[in-house]
C-alpha cells in the first residue's frame, strides 16, 4: 500500500485549484504518463520542470528600454485612447503612459474591454507593466502587457518567471498557476540522504530542491549542476539503483539448480565447428558455466558486437543444460530471427543429438499440437520462437534454460516472468544484445544482472569499407550497384527510417523496389515487416540463394540475417537512423570471403550531431565505441533506438552527465541493502516513501513477496 501522505500527490491533475476540463485535457496531452488513457497527476507536474527563465528586473526608464526587450517598467497612466477613427471599430484600444522622466509608451489591447482597462489602469494610477516592447509608427509600444499590477503591489509581481516546455492551447501562466497548485500537495518528508553525503555537496532537503528549481532566479539555477537539480537527480537514481538491487538480491537469493556436466555434447557441437572460439567467447563460456554450476540462479547478459559469436555461445550453454537433462529456450523478437537462429543452430546442434523445434505465430493446428505434445513429455531439447512461447500457455517438461535475444526489447518485469517458467527452482536466464551497452546504461537498466562481453571477432570477418555519399549522387550509387551486379556481387538496400510507422516507412521502401525494378528486374528483391510470413522466407531464400542480386528492405533486416556473400550494404537517408542501428545495419555485411563496402547515403545540409554520427561510422567498426558515442551524441533515453523497450524513463537525471551521482546511487544501494536487506529497519520509511516517489515500488512488491 503506498503510504496515504503521498495520495495527494497521485490525485488527478483535475483535483487542483483553477484545473477545470479543458486545462486538463491539455495537461494530459503534455505530462500525463505514456500509457494510454493515461491522466496527468499531481506528481507529473511536480516532475515537470523549467527549462528557461524570463527575468522581470525593472528597468530603470522608458529611454533605456529597448524595441524587442522584454521590460518591466514603473509608470503613470496618462490617458486611455480608444479605437475608431479611419480603422474603424476594430482598432485597437490604447493607454499612453509615462515614466519620471517625461519619455511614453502605448499600451495597445486587441478586441479590449474598455470598462475592465479602466478599472485595471485608472488616470493618474502609478502601475508597474511588464511586457515585450515594440516599434510601430514610430511609437514605442507594449502590446499586451504579461503583467500590470499597482505600484504599491511589486511583490505580486513575479521577477523571475520559470519558462516551461508546452504544447498547444496551454499558456506558460496557466501551467505555471497549475504547477504552483500542484507544489502545495507536497507534503514534508524525511531526509533519506545520508547527512555527510548530503553536507559535502551543499544540497537542500527533497522539498526545498523541488521549490527551488520551480522558482529559478538565474540561469544556473537551471543548470543540471545546480545544487537542487543534481540532488533531485541524485534522488531519482538512488530510487532506480535501489530498485535493481533489490530485485537482483531476490534473484540472486533464490535457489536455482545446479546444472554441471561433463562436456561430451558441447564437444560434438565444437567438433563441427567451421571455426575455433575466440578468447571472449570461452571467457564468456567459463562465466556462463560457474553461474550453471552456482546453487543459485543465473541472470546473465551477454553483450557483444555485430558477428562476435553470441549465438554459439548460447547454443553451447543450451547443450550444457540438456546434458543436465533440462530443457532450452531461445526467444527472439522477431519470426526473421527465430527463423535465422533456427538454420544457424540446427546442423551444430544435429550433431551432438539435440532435437531443436520451432514455434512461432506460423506453425498452426496438428503441425502445432504436436510440437506441444513433443515439448511436454520432454522429446524436444530446445525450442526457439518468439516471445509469444512466454505468453502462451505452453508447457515444458522441464525448462532448465532461458535465451532471450535483443535483450533490450524486454523489461525488468518480463525477465521476471520467464524465469518464473521454469518448473521447480526455476529457469536460468541468460540474455543476449547485438547492441554493445555502455557503462552508464549498463548501470541504470541491467544493474540486476551480471555482464558478460564478447570484444573480439571470429577469425575471417573482413574491415567493412564505409562511405558517405550526398543523395545528389544517387545516379552515380546506381551505376555502381549495376556494375556490382554484373560482377555477382549481392546487395542490401535499407530504405529510410521515415517516421514511427510502419506503414510510412513501407512506402519508402516500395518506392525505392519500383525504381530499381525498371533497372533490374527479377533481381531485385522486397521484403518488409507487412509482408506475410511465408512471402518473406521466400524473398529471403531466393537471396540466399544468390537468385536474388538486389534486396530491398525497411529495417526488419537489422539484426540476424546472415547472408555470407552479401557484400554491399547501401543505407539511404543515412542521417535518419541512430548510430546503434546504424552498426547493426553495416555489420549484415562483412561476413564472407568478398571485400564488403556500406555506403551511406544522406540529404544535405546536415545538422551537426548528424554529421558527427556519420563520421564515427567512419572512423570505427567497433561496436562499443559506437554505443558510448551514441549515448554521448544522443542521451541515454533514446540511445538503443525509440522503438526498444526496457529503458528506464528518467525525468530529471541525464545520462551521461550524471554518471558520478549514478555511480554514487550504486554504491549506495548495495550499502543500504547489506546493512537492511528488506529496508525494516529504522532508516527504511524515507527510502520507501523515496520508492514511491520516483514510481519504482514494484521493488517493495518483491520484497514483500520474499
């Protein structure tokens, strides 16, 4: 139950002075949560914050008051000039006022209410106004002024006003109004800050941070480095390291099963292999193992770059726990992958014996009925699909071993209920990424897992030359690709990231087929995430084959297609796609004996971070340079790709530049959690109300759960 001081602060946005129906639904549209059907509440307009700052110092005259300038200014009314004359009507209504110094200005008010002027600015009134000024018949004017309050009144007049990100039909003063409502629900709560830690950095307390960065009065008020933002972002880590440790100690305090073996299947796997592992690849192996042998559960990643050998790592741990007489499962994101694993691990694993299936959407009726029944009574070793296999009542005879590939698609909750699969003791859990994670990231969304890296490239894999080529030039790019063709070269074309549809992107890439299609005919190939399953495999085969020269393509084929004589890789409207994306897309190529290219094309002018993303794909094929440039270039919240899930949304902390204070918050998770392993004790009540605060009290769950 979340504690009833903080209710107020989930209420609906709705429950605040001056919040009527119409603000509502704009505040809904702005900071209401991502899920839909979502309402703001009283806490996301807490967390909404600043971003720039209008400064109402008053000015000393008129004269010194330029055209352009926002100025607060002391003056007298002078007279009231309404409308008409050879404008008509529709004029608009005027008061000329003066300051000490004899210099005037117009106030001009469009579609006025003359009755509400003249009680708001009274003849002889001394008002303070504060407003943008400009020039018009050579007249220096104030059109509608932001503020006129009486002399007397300066206090009622805000000085320095917080400027907030809107969105349509919502002004700065409405928000601000409303924020200010919301500011008063917060109730006083306990430091949960260490006081050492805390006096070293010169932070407020939690309340007295949120009030300030709602009343900046300068610039650096606003900078993440101001004592009140980098404590609130401190907080909001803490909250997110104290949540993952939480969950990797009850994870780590479960029992698992100890799976060891001698070794003779992985042997006969090895024994067929084209090539010999790496030194990344038996490291990963012997880490693999020891968490296989542990009484306790294994929760591993396993990250490593383009073509560095994961999935044999996988199918050799797979090996290792049906020699333990258990189950695998191998779960990609897509039925592409699923199928790709499938062809890459069937010979390997036929010769050691393992009986390999797989299911996806695809398989229906008896074909499925009998995969179920062969997965029951423990006739089949490993099964691969989608992750549909998790959300399926399908049973196992004894699931000893989960793989999840492209890990960051999938949430801390779903890593949860995989494991929970598993009969008895559970399922061991291991997890893949083709997306080289940096540090920070690393930290903030895998802190509940041990890591393992795999930082070398099988012997044989080919430097991919990369270009980046204007599209003024696409005549020239075309003219290649024949050449290229005429040669029996094969080549991917990936079509723009046009928006975040499908559909769009679709379009794209139709267009681009029809085009090449004039040129090559049956050469060319399509294939999309639209198109139906059994159409794709056979775009797919027919390149395999080598029938097709030319495939075009949106990026479904961005992780897991493996066509070893694919050597040209051309990825248009370069300048769209993120780094990640690009790596995976540039690394479909490499692959086999042929000197391999990947040129990027781009529209000009290009912006400056996209000009930087294209150089770094110049400059290096090492994947986790590229992540950590990714996350530099772009921040951590976007850095695996707007599409993938499991990161964490943080509102206030930024990544990387808050890597100290999230390295802090690490550190002092684990201490907090070895002194009080289910936070009872009597400085636990200010971290679980912090939980709650920052919307991470699903770790309160699991501790309850035990």
């Amino acid at each position: 139950m979340r504690p009833p001081r903080l209710n107020p602060l989930f209420a609906t946005a709705r429950a605040l002075k001056g919040v009527g129906l119409k603000v509502e639904a704009l505040l809904n549209r702005l900071v209401a949560p991502a899920h839909q059907g979502a309402h703001a509440r009283v806490l996301d307009l807490i967390w909404h914050l600043p971003v720039g700052l209008i400064d109402r110092a008053i000015a000393p005259n008129i004269a010194e008051a330029r055209t352009g300038d926002l100025a607060t200014l002391e003056v007298t009314v002078a007279e009231h000039r309404t409308g008409g004359g050879r404008r008509g009507a529709r004029a608009p209504y005027k008061v000329l006022v003066e300051d000490d110094h004899g210099a005037s200005l117009e106030l001009v008010y469009f579609n006025a209410d003359p009755t509400y002027l003249k009680r708001l600015l009274p003849v002889g009134s001394r008002r303070l106004i504060s407003g943008r000024l400009e020039s018009y018949d050579g007249w220096l004017q104030m059109p509608h002024p932001d503020h006129v309050v009486a002399a007397e009144g300066a206090g009622n007049l805000p000085l320095h006003e917080p400027i907030y990100p809107l969105t349509t039909g919502l002004s700065n003063s409405v928000l601000r109004k409303a924020i200010g409502e919301a500011l008063t629900k917060l109730p006083k709560l306990p430091e949960w800050i260490d006081a050492d830690f805390r006096a070293k950095h010169e932070w407020p307390s939690f309340g007295e941070a949120i009030t300030r960065v709602h009343a900046p009065e300068a610039e650096a008020d606003l900078a993440p480095s101001s004592p009140a933002r980098a404590r609130l972002a401190y907080d909001e880590l803490l909250a997110n390291q104290l949540a993952l440790a939480v969950i990797r100690q009850r994870l780590k305090r479960r029992v698992g099963r100890s799976l060891t073996t001698p070794g003779k299947l992985r042997k006969a796997i090895l024994s067929v292999l084209p090539f010999k592992l790496t030194g990344a690849q038996t490291r990963a192996l012997s880490e693999i193992d020891a968490d296989l042998k542990s009484p306790h559960r294994m929760l591993r990643l396993l990250q490593g770059d383009v073509g560095s050998g994961k999935t044999v790592v996988a199918l050799l741990a797979m090996a290792a726990a049906v020699e333990s007489r258990a189950q695998s499962a191998l779960m990609a994101p897509t039925e592409l992958l699923a199928r790709q694993h499938l062809a890459t691990i069937s010979g390997f694993a036929a010769a050691a014996g393992l009986r390999v299936a797989l299911l996806t959407g695809r398989e229906r009726g008896k074909e499925r009925a009998e995969i179920l029944t062969a997965l029951k009574d423990g006739s089949i070793d490993i099964l691969i699909g989608t992750h549909a296999l998790f959300q399926e009542a399908i049973s196992f005879s004894d699931l000893g071993l989960v793989v999840i590939d492209e890990q960051h698609r999938f949430g801390v909750h779903q890593r949860l209920a995989l494991q929970a699969k598993g009969t008895g003791a559970g399922a061991e859990l291991l997890v893949m990424t083709a997306t080289p994670i940096p540090r920070t990231l690393l930290l903030t969304s895998y802190g509940d897992m041990d890591s393992s890296r795999l930082d070398e490239k099988p012997p044989g894999r080919k430097p991919v030359a990369t270009r980046t080529v204007p599209l003024e030039r696409l005549d020239e790019i075309v003219a290649g690709v024949a050449r290229a063709v005429k040669g029996g070269a094969q080549i991917y074309w990936v079509c723009p990231l046009v928006a975040e549809s499908e559909m769009l992107d679709l379009a794209a890439a139709e267009e681009r087929y029809a085009a090449l299609k004039k040129q090559f005919g049956d050469k060319v190939g399509l294939v999309h995430g639209q198109l139906p399953g059994k159409e794709k495999d056979r775009v797919m085969a027919a390149f395999a084959s080598g029938a097709v020269s030319v495939l075009v393509s949106t990026t479904v084929i961005e992780v897991g297609v493996d066509v070893p004589n694919a050597s040209i890789m051309i990825i248009e409207h370069a300048e769209r796609f993120g780094l990640a994306q690009l790596h995976q897309l540039r690394g479909r190529v490499g692959r086999g004996a042929k000197d391999s290219s990947c040129v990027l094309l781009y529209r000009q002018p290009l912006s400056e971070t996209a000009r930087e993303r294209l150089n770094v794909m110049r400059r290096t094929e090492d994947g986790f340079v590229i992540a950590e440039e990714d996350l530099r270039l772009r921040g951590g919240g976007e850095v695996l790709g707007t599409r993938q899930s499991g990161l964490p949304a943080f509102r206030i902390a930024r990544l990387p530049e808050d890597q100290k204070l999230l390295e802090a918050a690490r550190d002092a998770a684990r201490l907090i959690l070895t002194r009080d392993p289910v936070l009872k004790g009597a400085y636990a009540e200010p971290l679980r109300l912090l939980l709650y605060l920052f919307e991470r009290d699903d770790a309160i769950k699991l501790m309850r759960a035990g």
